[in-house]
C-alpha cells in the first residue's frame, strides 16, 4: 500500500512538473507572436520515442482539432500532411512541448539562413555527443 502510494505521489509529481514546463514554454512562444500548437510529448523524448506505436493507432482516428499535435509529431508529417498545416497556421509555426519548443517553418528563406549559419543556433548538450 505505501509503494503504492509512493508510485501514485512520483506520477502526480512528474505531471505536475511537466504541466509547469508546458506553462513556462507556453508563455515563451507567445512573446513571438506566431500560432501555437500544443503538444503534450517532446516527439524526440524517450517516452514518445517508445510509446508512439502504441498511441499512433489511436490517434489518427482522433477529430483534427484534437490531433493538430500528433501531426507535429510524427516524424513523416511534413510529407504526409500535403501542407494542411501551412495553410491552417501560416508559413512559420510553434509547436510547444513540456520540454521544448519548435519552430517549424516552410519559408525558404529562413530555412537557407538557419542551414548556411546552424552554427550561430544554440542546441541541447546531446547534439554534442552526436556530431563529431
């Protein structure tokens, strides 16, 4: 009885932590005035990683207001979405996660600058263990 409670308390406790994350990133993308599309996992997290064969099934049959994350999410979105998502939320976008937010865009332009200067962007640590 008393793990289960432990157990009960560490889950209320992660999903607090990450409702509070979400909070936080929520109110960083807004400052930059695009259109933001909530998602409750960080697609390259180890726990979407993991579970996305399970709940990939489920969630295609989910209504289109309620799965606009999941299309994010899905690492084959850009090529299976036909730009439904461009159109719906313009050329540049936010897709805010509880551990990071994503600047997803379809302007050539910002696209070339971010490839030609991608060392003047900051990145997470574990990009540094996989490049060389």
């Amino acid at each position: 009885m008393i793990i289960a409670q432990l157990l009960l308390s560490l889950l209320i406790a992660f999903l607090l932590h990450q409702l509070y994350n979400l909070y936080i990133n929520y109110q960083n993308a807004r400052k930059t005035g695009l259109k933001i599309i909530i998602a409750p996992v960080y697609y390259y997290g180890a726990f979407w990683q993991l579970t996305q064969p399970v709940f990939t099934p489920l969630l295609r049959h989910l209504p289109e207001f309620l799965n606009a994350w999941y299309r994010t999410v899905d690492t084959s979105w850009t090529v299976e979405d036909g730009g439904r998502m461009i159109r719906k939320y313009g050329e540049a976008f936010m897709v805010v996660s509880p551990s990071y937010n994503i600047l997803m865009t379809a302007d050539p332009e910002a696209i070339h600058t971010v490839l030609v200067k991608r060392k003047d962007f900051i990145k997470p640590k574990v990009y540094g263990m996989m490049v060389p």
